[in-house]
C-alpha cells in the first residue's frame, strides 16, 4: 500500500467508498488538487472539496482503500513519508 501513498495523485480518478457524511459517499471525479486537508475533485465538470479527515476513498478502481485520516499532510511531505504496512 505504501506505493500508492507515496504517488502524486493530482489527475488520478478518486472514488469514496465510505464517509462519515453520506452526501459524500459514492462520489467519483478526478482529483484536481490537494492540500493538507482536503482533496478537491472535478465531478460532472464542478469542483467538489471532500474533506480528507471524513473520507475513505480508492484510487484509479485499485482495490486498496485509503483512510483520509491517514495521510492528513502536505501532498509534498506525504509523497516523501515512509508508511508502516
């Protein structure tokens, strides 16, 4: 899973799988933009700003599930991190 986690994610499509808001849940579009908080997805042609902390989402259809509460950093520190599996 660390490969994943250390990857940039900006123009990968992302999937929520699971959130604390279900008006999040089951939302699709392509990742835009993060910051250390949130990731900003392109859905349908709007922006929607998905609160990292809430969310459990995949990327590009992979079967891993990433827990947003997980990677609450800087895309740039996030990509140099060293996860534990």
């Amino acid at each position: 899973m660390t490969g994943i986690l250390n990857m940039p994610w900006i123009g990968r499509d992302l999937e929520v799988v699971k959130s604390f808001d279900p008006t999040y849940h089951g939302r699709r579009g392509i990742i835009v933009e993060e910051t250390q908080r949130t990731l900003i997805i392109s859905e349908n042609g709007r922006n929607i700003c998905l609160p990292k902390q809430e969310i459990d989402f995949r990327l590009d259809c992979d079967d891993i599930i990433i827990k947003g509460s997980f990677v609450l950093q800087r895309s740039e520190d996030r990509i140099h991190r060293k996860y534990r599996s």
